[in-house]
C-alpha cells in the first residue's frame, strides 16, 4: 500500500466523529462528495507529480466548515482541520500547505490566490463533482426544484466549466461536463417545444372563439 493511503482510514474516522457533532449536516458535502473528489484529486495529483499525502489531508478536510451552516466555509474548514491534523499526527511540517488549499477553496477566493497544485486540484476536483449524472442529480434537486430553468443551470455549468484552472482538470473533468451539458440542453429544447406548442394552441383557441 502507498504510503499516503494509511490517512484515509484514519481521516474518514475523524471525519464521522466530527459529524456526530456537527450542528448542521449538509447533505451534499457528506462522504460520498468526499471520496468523489478524493478520486478526482488523486488522479490530479498524480498527474502533477504531488505529495498524495497533502493532497489526501486536504480532501479528507476541505469541508468539515460546510457542516457548521456556513456556505462561505473555506477559512472555517481550515480552521477546524488543524487540531484533527495535529491530534493523528499529521507530518507538522505539511499541516501549513493542508491549510492553505482548504482555506482558498471557496468560491469568494479568487484563481489568483489558488497559488499551490494542492489548492488548484481540490477547486477543480470539487467543482468537476457537479458534472456527470451525480451532477445532474445534484442541479435537479437543488436548482430545477427550487426554480432555476435549464438555461440558468447551463450558464452555471459553463460558469464552472470556464473556472477550471488546471488544463488537466479539462481533460479529467470532460466527460463528465458533457453529460451533465448534454442532459440540460435537451430538457431545455424539451420545455421549448411544450412552450411553443402551448402558444400555438391557445393562438388557434383564440382564433376559433374570433378573438
Ligand atoms: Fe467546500
Ligand atoms: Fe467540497
């Protein structure tokens, strides 16, 4: 087993005691979002020739804020990840680097400030865990239910897809970005066609009432 492998056991137990406890869970940002973007970093990291042992500390972390009710929660994030760092005894030395990726992963830094690999993998990795069909599932459920129209969640995907700021998170993220795309752009030509024909028919109603 690589070396860096060892954390994850480890961080996945900190991670659900630290959700006992966590006043307010969200449920898009649990485990599952975790090990996502775990497998997307990972893949990044290696890519890029990175230490596996910062980039999994990171992931492992980066949200643990977002539990805490706070949509801005990149500082908070760090903030809380540091005594979990030190109680397993994280390499001291790498704790800094940890902290600084979580810290500079929300959306109110801007790319300028994503300086190190670690930052810029976890931004994109997180941000590619809205593409693909757990995307689709998560714009449904979050954007189309609460009144967002497909060429709303288009703009933001494209928002998201322009973002990215590693070219090798394109290449990564890809395929992913074309489903979740591809799924909106024909429910968007879908609700187009129904609207049109709904204008039609009440034109042809008018029509024969000689409106
Ligand atoms: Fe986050
Ligand atoms: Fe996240």
């Amino acid at each position: 087993m690589e070396n860096y492998k060892k954390w994850i056991p480890v961080l996945t137990k900190e991670l659900n005691r630290f959700m006992k406890t966590a006043p307010s869970i969200s449920p898009i940002h649990k485990n599952d979002h975790i090990k996502r973007v775990w497998v997307t970093s990972e893949t990044l990291c290696k890519k890029l020739n990175g230490d596996q042992e910062i980039m999994v500390a990171t992931v492992f972390l980066h949200d643990l804020g977002r539990h805490q009710g706070l949509e801005i929660h990149g500082e908070k994030s760090a903030e809380l990840a540091r005594p979990i760092l030190e109680k397993v005894g994280f390499p001291s030395e790498k704790i800094p680097i940890v902290l600084d990726a979580i810290g500079k992963h929300d959306y109110t830094t801007p790319n300028e400030a994503r300086t190190s690999i670690y930052a810029k993998i976890l931004y994109d990795a997180d941000k590619i865990d809205a593409f693909g069909k757990i995307g689709i599932q998560r714009h449904i459920q979050f954007y189309l239910r609460k009144g967002k129209t497909p060429a709303e969640i288009l703009e933001m995907l494209e928002k998201r897809w322009a973002g990215l700021t590693l070219p090798e998170s394109r290449k990564v993220g890809k395929a992913a970005y074309k489903i979740v795309k591809d799924y909106f752009l024909k429910l968007q030509k879908q609700q187009t066609r129904k609207a049109q024909k709904l204008t039609k028919r009440k034109i042809r109603m008018r029509q024969r009432l000689g409106r």
